[in-house]
C-alpha cells in the first residue's frame, strides 16, 4: 500500500475523493498486486514449461475428436468442477505439450486453491 499511498493521494486531492475512496483505491490496488504476485509465484512453483501453450501448439496434427475435447477443457470448466484430466496417445502426438498449455493458459480465478 505504502507504494501506492503517495502517488493516489495527489490523485485523490486533485479529484476530490473522500477518505473513503481513497482508501478503498489503495486497497484495490493491493489486492491486485496481491493477486498478480500470486500468480506469478504459482506459475513458477508449478515448473511448467512456459513455451508449451496453445498458441504454439500445431493444433492441425489434432484429429476431430480430440480438437473438440481441447476446445470444452480450454474453458477451465473441468478446474471448477475438480476434475482430473487423463490423456492417452501414442509418443510424440502433443499430450505433454496440450496439457501444459491447459495448465499455462488456464483462466485465472477458477476457485482452485
């Protein structure tokens, strides 16, 4: 907060904003570093390999079933619901690099602790 607390309180002279507002913004603020922090962090903890995501995945060498199966667990839908996610194929048809990028491009705020 100590960051924040110099440059929003000219912010909050020069707009007029109660104590009130001005404490609920640096608060705000807060929580979104907390937040962002968190992420960082965990995303770090994980070890996954951050060049595997979907983006630069060749999703073409996908055939029809599994595409559709990629685009329902793109959602993060399955973190939600605590479902685990298996997947089977033959070495070097994607596996480890799809579920990479499920674990790097998930949706932040799933409610998964």
């Amino acid at each position: 907060m100590a960051e924040n607390a110099h440059t929003h309180s000219g912010l909050a002279e020069n707009e007029g904003w109660s104590h009130d507002r001005y404490l609920l913004e640096l608060c705000e603020l807060e929580l979104a570093g907390r937040h962002a922090r968190r992420i960082e962090r965990l995303s770090a903890a994980s070890r996954l390999p951050q060049e595997k995501t979907a983006t630069t995945f060749d999703k073409t060498r996908l055939d029809l079933h599994v595409a559709q199966r990629w685009e329902a667990l793109k959602d993060g839908e399955f973190l939600r619901r605590r479902e685990n996610v298996l997947a089977f194929g033959n070495p070097g048809s994607g596996k480890t690099h799809l579920l990479c990028a499920l674990g790097c491009d998930a949706p932040v705020g799933t409610g998964v602790r």
